[in-house]
C-alpha cells in the first residue's frame, strides 16, 4: 500500500496533508510513503524532517503519485493533477464540493476516488476526523489575533502611572467551533465580550467562556438547531428582530468577529452598511464567513477594506492557513483517522467498506461517475 502528500499547487495554500508525525504513524499502518519535495515547507516541515521520519521524498508531483493507492491533499486537485494517479486510488481533501459539480465530475473522469472531508457527519466515531471543527477552531482564534493586530489600540485593561487603558469590547457574531474559540480567545486578550447565535443551546456556552450572551430569543429561535446541531436559516422577520437588537450593541464595540454560516447555503448578512457607518473610527471587523458571502455586507474576499468613518473589516480567506504549521498538524492528524478506516490492519491493504455511514457521506466518485447525491447535476 502506497501513501502519496503531493504538495499543494494553489500559491495561497501553506497547509500540507501531512506532518512526520503522520507519516511515521501511517508507516506503522504498513503503507509506504511518498511526499513530494518541498509539499511541507511552507508549514515549516522540511523534506528532511519527512525522511527521518521514514517518508520517501520524489522529486515532483507526478512521480509521488504514481502508483499510489491513498493520495492526501489539503485542496481538491484538478483532474490533469490526477493524471499519473492510478483508478480506484483514494482521493483524500478538503474537496470544496458546493457550487463545484464541473470540477467534481472532472475528478470523477480520472477514476479516483474522491472523497470530501468536509462532508464527514458529526458523529462521535468521526470526530477526531473533523476537518471543519479543528480548522475553525484555529480561524476563530486567528481572527482575534489579526484584528488585535488591526486594532490601533490595547486589547487588555491597563492601569498605569500614565493613565488608563479601557479593557476593548469585542462581539462575537456566531457562536460555532469558531466562534467559541474567538470568545474564549479575546477573553485570554483581556476584552469584553458579548456574542450572539440562533442557536439556544450556545447561550449556556457563551456565558461558560465567561462572555455575555445577546440574542432574539423568541419561538423561532427556540425551533433555529437542526437535528444535525447547524443553525436554519432564519426568516426575514428573524433577521429583522435580529439587525433591530445587534445595531445599537454594534455601534458600542471596537472588534466585531463574525462567523455565521448555514451548510449549503451563503452566510447570512448580520453587519449592514448603517451598522458599520455607526462604528468608532478604528474599530475592526473581522468577518470569517467571507469565503460564503460574508456577514458583513461591505467585506471583501481576500482585502481589508477601510471605509471612510475609518472602520477597517477584514477579509482574509484560508484563515486556518495563515496559521500553517498548526493547522496543517490537525488537518494531518484528521487525515491520518480517516484513512485508519479505509485501511485493513492486518492485510496492510486498502480496504474500503462501502456501506460505512462515513464513507457514503463523503464519498464524491467513484468509478468513473460523480456518485455522491448532493452534487447530481440535475440536484
Ligand atoms: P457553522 O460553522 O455551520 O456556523 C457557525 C455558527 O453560526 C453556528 O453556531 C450557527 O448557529 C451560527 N449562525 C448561523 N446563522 C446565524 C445567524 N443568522 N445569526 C447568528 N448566528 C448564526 O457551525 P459549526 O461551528 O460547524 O458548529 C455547528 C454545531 O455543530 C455546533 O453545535 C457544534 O458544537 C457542533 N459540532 C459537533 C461536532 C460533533 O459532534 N462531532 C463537531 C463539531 C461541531
């Protein structure tokens, strides 16, 4: 059984599929090991660390995949990067499926397959598999880092003989694995923070980290959790009560995270134009649902905007990324237990069992077809 980590061929990704740590504990799983040269530097894992630890280093993508029965990925590859790749390999990423079925069914014509880590239930046998809960866990104390950065003032009460430094307010708009870290982030920072959610059940979560909780809390919301624990989309009267109750609490605060995202559907707006204009000069807004839309309606993917009352909202995308070698720890070790599943121990073989409530929820094609039912082209 071979294992292949070719590098990543987006520019903007650091992230790689695999650390040593990895690498020695798949080995121990009798597979092989081959990772491209340079896959981990930009993670801080160099060809060397990956050799000591037992890794084969091949000289460029093609060759590293070649043969493989397990590619490892970070971002879905296209189907020409999938070209030496042999049919029937186990095509392992965070596959980006929403929006995307093209791409999907040029995956599918390499005969891999594919399958989509972010799709993963979120039962208790895959969560040391969720790809979603240990990179958001990272993006949302990121993004208390980068608007602390941002912030032209201290986050932390200070009291000195010069004078002193009010503690700064932070809101927390979406309260998830994200959010939650973020609370319990600008806490450690020192600030003053506030957060709201749909969700009933995170009010108790919120006031745990120590932060006050700020919500509708009328019969829709008390109906907002899924049975997959995701927030609905909430009507527009919802979203009214919503913007009517945030706008004045908004106007207070000097960082703003905001987080919220429903599954399949773009992020819902929270932070309007009014509500930015009503900010500080100074204030932040951080806002991690920009690669869906966004929370705010004036951020932009990938830019800081600056907008003329000189409230700065920030847009980075792959937050997780800009933490790299962290983020690129957890994603490898979330790797590493899901191929523990395709794998059969004692026949040190790819073993794939079809009917497994994981692999039907991530698998995206297989033989030749794009068979995941979510992403039908006429679904
Ligand atoms: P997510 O990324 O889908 O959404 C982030 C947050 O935004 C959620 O808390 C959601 O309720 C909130 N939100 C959506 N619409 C909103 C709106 N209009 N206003 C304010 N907030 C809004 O969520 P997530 O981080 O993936 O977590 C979802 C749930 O799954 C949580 O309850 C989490 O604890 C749970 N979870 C379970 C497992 C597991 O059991 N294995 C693993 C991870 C997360």
């Amino acid at each position: 059984m071979r294992i292949a980590v070719p590098a990543e061929t987006d520019p903007t990704e650091a992230r790689v599929a695999a650390t040593p740590e990895t690498v020695k504990k798949l080995l121990g799983l009798g597979a092989e090991v081959v990772v491209e040269s340079g896959a981990g530097i930009k993670s801080a894992i160099r060809d060397a660390d990956y050799a000591a630890a037992g890794a084969t280093i091949a000289p460029d993508a093609a060759s590293a995949i070649a043969g493989a029965d397990i590619i490892l990925r970070v971002r879905r590859p296209s189907g020409a990067e999938l070209s030496a790749a042999k049919p029937g390999a186990a095509v392992i990423a965070i596959m980006d499926p929403y929006g995307h079925v093209d791409a999907l069914e040029e995956l599918a014509s390499t005969g891999v397959d594919a399958f989509a880590v972010e799709l993963l239930p979120r039962i208790t046998r895959a969560q040391a598999m969720d790809v979603l809960s240990s990179q958001a866990n990272l993006a949302g104390y990121r993004a208390v880092i980068d608007a602390a950065a941002e912030y032209g003032r201290a986050v932390p009460m200070m009291m000195t003989a010069a004078g002193t430094v009010p503690a700064a307010k932070v809101f927390v708009m979406g309260v998830g694995v994200a959010g939650l870290q973020a609370i319990a982030t600008a806490r450690r920072l020192g600030a003053i923070v506030t957060a709201t959610d749909v969700r009933p059940a995170t009010e108790e979560q919120v006031e745990s980290l120590g932060a006050k909780f700020i919500a509708v809390e009328d019969e829709e919301f008390k109906q907002a959790e899924t049975a997959g624990g995701y927030a609905k989309e909430m009507s527009a009267e919802y979203q009214d009560k919503q913007k009517a109750l945030t706008a004045a609490h908004i106007a207070k605060q000097d960082i703003v995270i905001t987080t919220a995202l429903i599954p399949g559907r773009p992020a819902p707006v929270l932070i309007t134009e009014a509500m930015v204009a009503s900010m500080l000069p100074g204030s932040v807004i951080v806002d991690l649902a920009v690669e869906r839309g966004g929370n705010c309606v004036l951020s932009k993917p990938g830019e800081t905007v600056i907008t003329d009352n000189g409230v700065k909202i920030i847009g980075h995308l792959n937050v997780a990324g800009r933490l790299a070698a962290t983020a690129s720890a957890l994603y490898a070790k979330n790797l590493l237990a899901f191929v523990e599943i395709l794998v059969d121990k004692a026949n040190k073989a790819l073993a794939i069992n079809w009917n497994d409530e994981i692999v039907k929820a991530t698998l995206l094609t297989k033989d030749g077809a794009l068979v995941h039912p979510n992403f039908q082209k006429s679904a």
